[in-house]
C-alpha cells in the first residue's frame, strides 16, 4: 500500500487535537440533536477526509443512526437538493418541492420513534446556492421541543462562511450549532501525519526530522499539499533503490508539482491580469 494518494479516504487520518476537537463538537451537535454543523477550511486541508470518518463511523451503526452522504452540493434547484435527499432515504419523488418537504415529515417522525437519528453530510457545501441553502433552514423546522429531528453536517470551503456572515444568511448562520474550522498542520503535526500515514501503509518513514521539516516549510501544514510532495519524493527514492528520502527529492519534488510561472513574454489573458 502506498502511504501518499490524494484521496478522502478516512483511514488515513491522522487527528491532531484540533481535529479530535471538531469531531468532538460535531458529535455533541449530532447526538444532542442540535440540528447544524459545519466543517470549514481551506482548500486541501481535510474536510472531505474528515466528514466521510464521521460518516463511516455513525453509518456503521445502523440501529441508531439513518444516514446519508452528499459529496457535490450543486445542486440546481432547491427541489432537485431535498429529492436526492429523501431518495437517499427511500421516500419517492414527489411533484413540488412543498410536496417532497410534506412527505419527508412523517418518515423524520417515524426515525425519532423508533429511536434513530437521521442525518445528512454534505461535502462541497460552498456549491450551494443561498435558494438550496434555505432548504436546509426547512429542514431544520422539523423538529420537538427539545430537538431537532435531522442533523445536517456539511462540509464547505471558507467563501461559504464568508457568504453566511451577510445579513441575507442571517437565518441559517444563526441555527449552526457546531462551526468549526480546520486549520493548517504544525511543524510537530505535519510530521506525525507522515510518520501515522507510513505506519497505516506498513512501511518504515523513509523521511528524517529535517526532511519532514522541509516539507513543512514547503507545504506550510496544508495536508494535500504534504501528500504531493511526499509521494512525488517517496517514489523517486524508491525509483533510485533508496530506503530514505534525500533532501534534495523533496526540492525536486516540490519543483515538480508547482505550476509553472507565466513566461515573461507572453501575454497575460486580461481576466487573468484582472483577478
Ligand atoms: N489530518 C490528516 N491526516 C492525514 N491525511 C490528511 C489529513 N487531512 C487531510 N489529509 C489528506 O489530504 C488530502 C486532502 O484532504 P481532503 O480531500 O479531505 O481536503 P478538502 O479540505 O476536502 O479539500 P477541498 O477543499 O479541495 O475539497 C487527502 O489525501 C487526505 O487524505
Ligand atoms: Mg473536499
């Protein structure tokens, strides 16, 4: 197995004490039935890899919890987000969207009696438009006095947490219960994740303390950024019949997989030039 590929894949998630912190926060917020939470952050920085952990892990418990994953929230009309929802549940289609939020009602009714918490995590949350997002706050009317009768997980770059603090959002910001947001790795972080990731893939870290720092350095603790590099470095060494990872791999790594710069004498396209 190969420690270094880009994909969400939870079991190689490393949780430093911010990460543990917002699984936490987001568990309280699902099993206290408080109805809404987000997973915030940059690009790269593990949202995805985190929300489909929480998924796996309430998913794997059938008897208590409903669950479903949506993994791209662009949806184009709020009625076509809520049918995908309740079909994931197994309710049918209906004609309107006032008709599908009607039907859902008694199946989240249904849920609550027999003891079993629905919900719903929702990755790339920052492709829903404010009329999907309003779907949300729809959802969230379903309720008892003390609970909300679905939780709703969504994961989303930060330019939807810049679209949620407009007044025009002031509705749905003010029902999250659990916002949390990740952050980059440290120093110390960013070299537990690759020793953690070389562990899972059962093989020795091939990286040294200034290596690792070294890629810190390079990456600045963005863990996508960290997999690239030390995957384009790792298979190099291999490639040359080392056990170890020279420094110079990580620079040349590092060269490889950053774009290249615009030449000098070539035009810069005008909306490129503006943005
Ligand atoms: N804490 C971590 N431990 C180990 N690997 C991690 C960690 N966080 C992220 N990764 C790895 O970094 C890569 C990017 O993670 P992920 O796809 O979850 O980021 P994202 O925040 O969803 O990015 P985007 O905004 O582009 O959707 C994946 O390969 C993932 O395995
Ligand atoms: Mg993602």
């Amino acid at each position: 197995m190969l420690p270094f590929t880009v994909s969400p894949n939870p079991n190689w998630l490393y949780l430093t004490p911010s990460l543990r912190s917002t699984l936490d926060l987001t568990r309280q917020m699902i099993e206290d039935q408080q109805g809404l939470g987000f997973i915030l952050g940059d690009v790269g920085m593990g949202k995805s890899t985190v929300l489909r952990f929480l998924h796996a892990e309430y998913s794997s418990q059938e008897e208590n919890f409903a669950t479903t994953l949506v993994t791209l929230a662009n949806y184009p009309s709020p009625f076509a987000f809520l049918r995908k929802i309740c079909g994931d549940f197994g309710q049918p289609a209906k004609r309107s969207l006032a008709a599908q939020q009607e039907a859902f009602e008694p199946f989240l009714v249904e849920q609550y009696q027999a003891g079993r918490t629905v919900i719903v995590f929702i990755d790339e949350g920052q492709l829903m438009s404010d009329h999907v997002l309003e779907v949300l706050r729809g959802l969230l009317n379903f309720e008892t006095h003390e609970l909300k009768l679905i939780q709703l997980v969504v994961a989303a770059q930060m330019d939807l947490r810049d679209r949620l603090l407009m007044k025009r959002n002031k509705a749905i910001k003010s029902r999250i219960f659990a916002p949390c947001h990740i952050r980059p790795l440290s120093a110390e972080e960013t070299a537990g994740m690759i020793t953690f990731r070389c562990q899972r893939a059962g093989v020795p870290n091939p990286f040294d303390m200034r290596g690792m720092e070294r890629v810190y350095d390079l990456t600045q603790g963005v863990p996508r950024a960290i997999v690239i590099i030390c995957a384009h470095a790792y298979r190099r060494a291999r490639k040359a019949g080392l056990e170890y990872v020279p420094l110079d791999f990580i620079e040349e790594a590092a060269q490889t997989t950053s774009l290249p710069e615009p030449d000098a004498d070539v035009p810069v396209p005008a909306e490129m030039a503006n943005a």
